[in-house]
C-alpha cells in the first residue's frame, strides 16, 4: 500500500508539528457498517423478494446490472443517506457497496445515475402492485407464531414536492405543494405493511377502504382467527371508514375534531373539572362516553369525550370507537387511541430519517416505486434493530421498587435506569440516525484476498463494541424460508 501527499493542504493549528494529508491506495469507504444490514438482508431475504416483484423488460444481451443489484444500491443507499440517485456515480465504485451487492471490490463499477434512473422510471403499474404483494409478505414473515392481535395505524403523510412532478398540487391547510402518501403500520412489530401515493390534494380517506379491504384479506388468508383493530386521525374518521371496518369485522379508534355539539355534551364534565382543579391544584382528566350522530351520519357511533385541565388550561378531545367496555372503561380506550404515536415515529423516520419526501422523479408511478424504496429500507433498518434488541434492566437488578412505573422513579435513580438501559442496548431503540453514526458510518479498509475478503476496523472506533454485538445477533438468527 503506497501514500502520496497532497500539495498545499498541510495545517498549521497543531503547535509542535504541522498536520499533512495523504492519498492512500487502498480501497477505503466509510459505511462499512452496512454490510452488518447486508447479512441480515440475507437472512430475511428482503431485497431478493423486493427484486423479485419487478418485471425485468431489458434485453439480456444489453444487461450489465440486474434488478437485485439495482435495489440494493439504492435501498442501501437510502440507510446510509444518500437518498439521491445522483450519489451512485460516486458510491457505485465504493467497495462495500459492491459487496453488497455481490461484487468484490475489484470488479466492474456499479450501475450509474442515468441507469439508476432508467430503472426507476422504467416500473409499471403491475410491478407496484406485486411489491404491494411483497411488503405484506415480508411482514407476514417476521412472525415466528400467529398473532392473536394486531394494532394497525393509518395515517395520511404530508410529502412536499419542489418541482413539477405528476400529480402534485397544492394543499392550503399544509402550504405547500405535495403528495399526500397513505401509510399504514404495525404497532405491534413497528413493520410499515402498506404505502400508497396518492395526488396532493386528496381527501385523506381516499382509497384507504380498499387498502383495509386487500390488507385485511390478506392477513386472514393467513391467520383467519387474528383481531385486528384499527387506529388513525381524524382525517380517518369519517363514515366511509366506519363502515368498511364493520365490514370486515374490524374494532377501530378515530379521532374526531370537536364541534360546538359535543363541547356541549361534555360542559358539565368541563366545569367539574375546572372546579376541581381550582381547588386541589391537582390536574384533572375526565372522560365522558355518548352515543352520537352527524348530520351526515347514517347511525350513532360511540364517542369518548377527554376533558382535561391542568397549568397549560383546558384541552378537549373526542375519538369515535366500538370498542368494548368502551362506556365502562373510556379512558382505557383514549389511553390505546394515543399509543398510536409511537406509529407516528415510524412515519418521521420514514419522511425525515430515510428520505422519504424525495420523490423528486417526474413521473407519478417512478416517485410510487421511490415511495417503495424508502419503506423497504426503513423495514430493514425496523427488522434489524427488533432483532438484536436486549431487554432492559429490572428494577430489581438495579435495586428499584418493582412496582413503580419508570416516570415515577426519583430523578438520580431514573438517571440510573436510562443509563444501564443505554449501556446495555445502544443501538436497540435508537432512531435512524444513531444507527448511522454508531454502526454504519464507520471508515473502514478493504483488502480481497484469494479466498476471503477482509473488512479492517479501527480497534480505536468506540462504537466497535456495539458493532460486534449486532453482528453477533444477526449471525445467531434462523434464515427465513421462502415458500414457493
């Protein structure tokens, strides 16, 4: 290995010495970390069956890069925040992308820009409804049992648009001219199970009967005795939801926006609750079941109404349900309603975190299949970090009260948990981003030998100790076997 310095990029900040650059030979990159997704990739077979959905029309004669190796640039691309095509001309000779996607660091570059975008722009409308197909698959397979329950969340995801792209508008509540996505997820493994487009002034029920109706179809065939409830916002609540998921036999949890009707039903709940607080200083939280019908409503639906009062002042908030118990235990039903926040995350990470806004092609079904990209790449990163997660300390091994909650844990003793939480499990609950700076942005050196590849760390890089341990778990996991 040979170096060789850089004229006129020596530093002087360092007192006893000057600080100089090199150019090395060897082939460096800096997110070795993703081979780590790469082997649990492998194991739960995710891009295969993502490449396997896609219609491959090219002639072979012409073909140097497969659909496979395609995905994984950008799938992996997209982990590693290079959400743009226009990052592949450089990444695409990058030695642990070409591992990744089955090349040694030695061989042919991988596919470019021009291609890269050739190959977004070239998917039909079959080819996003077998990778509609596909996702579910993928989450029927994270499975090890049947559940006997499953929590699904739906929510409409503002995406803003900078461009001309089809079917873009502009929304006036949002400000902004975009795509208005569907998405809907699994509560009880985090999995997004079901993404759909949708033009940016839609109303945001729009076609999510339908979805419910092939998804729910879909888990049945497979676990034909699940309970499924279903949760989202009060763009959801509308009659055209209510009715689909009585259809298929579904309990559900809407919000609904207050109107001067119910503020009237639930006055007297209010002063109550002021009067209470106003003399003991202690928050209040009171809950109010009615049965009630909009005028455009054709029946009754069982509205919970939360009044609450505190230092902040008053907030009022009503969710429409048919749930049970829901007249004799309404708190219960709000409490389960705002637990679907924790799917909201999911959303940030997929919107934020992994660069789901940039569905920058100009084509309406290339920007689908980037929608696509996006949420196999957070599945993957959702499946890694379920995989090797640890369970954090008992309070008994910590010396703690084991009845009481976290929140209600004294302050240095709180301090105490987190922190044995965190050492313990540093990458388990981490978002995106953690998982970036402490797995997978990690410089590393690539040497091809005759009979194995070797991946050189720095034994200096703090986060070494976590990066084994994730290896560690994946290697231990059982292969998932494909059907068919």
């Amino acid at each position: 290995m040979s170096s060789q310095s850089v004229p006129g990029t020596a530093l002087d900040f360092f007192p006893s010495r000057p600080v100089e650059f090199e150019l090395s030979a060897a082939p460096l990159t800096s997110d070795a970390g993703l081979l780590v997704f790469r082997q649990f990739d492998e194991k739960i077979r995710l891009t295969e069956q993502f490449a396997a959905a896609l219609d491959d029309r090219r002639d072979p004669v012409f073909t140097k890069h497969s659909l496979l190796t395609m995905a994984r640039q950008r799938i992996y691309g997209i982990l590693a925040d290079y959400e743009d095509q226009n990052d592949h001309d450089t990444l695409r000779s990058d030695p642990v992308f070409k591992l990744i996607a089955d090349r040694l660091p030695d061989d042919p570059d991988l596919a470019s820009q021009p291609t890269l975008s050739r190959f977004e722009n070239a998917v039909s409308i079959a080819d996003l409804w077998r990778l509609r197909d596909a996702l579910v698959d993928v989450f029927l397979q994270s499975f090890d049992r049947p559940p006997s329950h499953l929590t699904l969340d739906l929510d409409p995801v503002d995406d803003p648009a900078h461009g001309e792209q089809q079917l873009t508008m502009f929304h006036a509540y949002y400000d902004q001219n975009q795509y208005l996505p569907i998405v809907i997820t699994c509560a009880d493994n985090d999995r997004t199970i079901l993404v759909g487009l949708r033009h940016g002034t839609c109303e945001p029920s729009l076609g999510v009967d339908n979805d419910l109706r092939y998804l729910v179809g879909r888990l049945r065939a497979v676990w034909p005795d699940v309970h499924i409830h279903v949760r989202g916002d009060s763009g959801l609540g509308v009659p055209r939801m209510y009715h689909v998921c009585r259809e298929l036999r579904l309990s559900y949890t809407f919000g609904f926006g207050m109107n001067a009707r119910l503020e009237v039903l639930s006055e007297d709940l209010l002063k109550r609750a002021v009067t209470d607080y106003e003399e003991t200083g202690v928050p209040q939280r009171l809950f109010l079941a009615v049965r009630y019908r909009a005028w455009s409503w054709p029946a009754e639906q069982p509205i919970v109404i939360k009044v609450e009062v505190d230092a902040e002042g008053i907030n009022r908030r009503a969710v429409v349900t048919n749930r049970p118990g829901w007249e004799a235990m309404p708190a219960a039903v709000y409490d389960a309603y705002v637990e679907r926040g924790e799917s909201e995350n999911r959303n940030k990470e997929l919107k934020r975190e992994l660069r789901g806004d940039r569905l920058s092609d100009h084509r309406f079904l290339a920007n689908f299949f980037r929608l696509y990209l996006h949420t196999f790449a957070l599945n993957l990163l959702v499946g890694l970090r379920r995989a090797v997660v640890q369970a954090p300390p008992t309070a008994a091994e910590l010396g703690l009260p084991a009845e009481l909650p976290t929140a209600a844990i004294d302050v240095p003793d709180r301090k105490r948990f987190f922190n044995s939480r965190r050492c313990r499990d540093p990458l388990g609950e981490g978002f995106a981003c953690t998982w970036r700076a402490r797995l997978i942005k990690v410089a590393a050196e690539v040497i091809t030998r005759a009979r194995r590849v070797i991946v050189r760390l720095s034994s200096s890089w703090p986060h070494l100790e976590g990066f084994f341990a994730v290896s560690r778990g994946v290697n231990s996991m059982a292969p998932v076997i494909l059907s068919g």
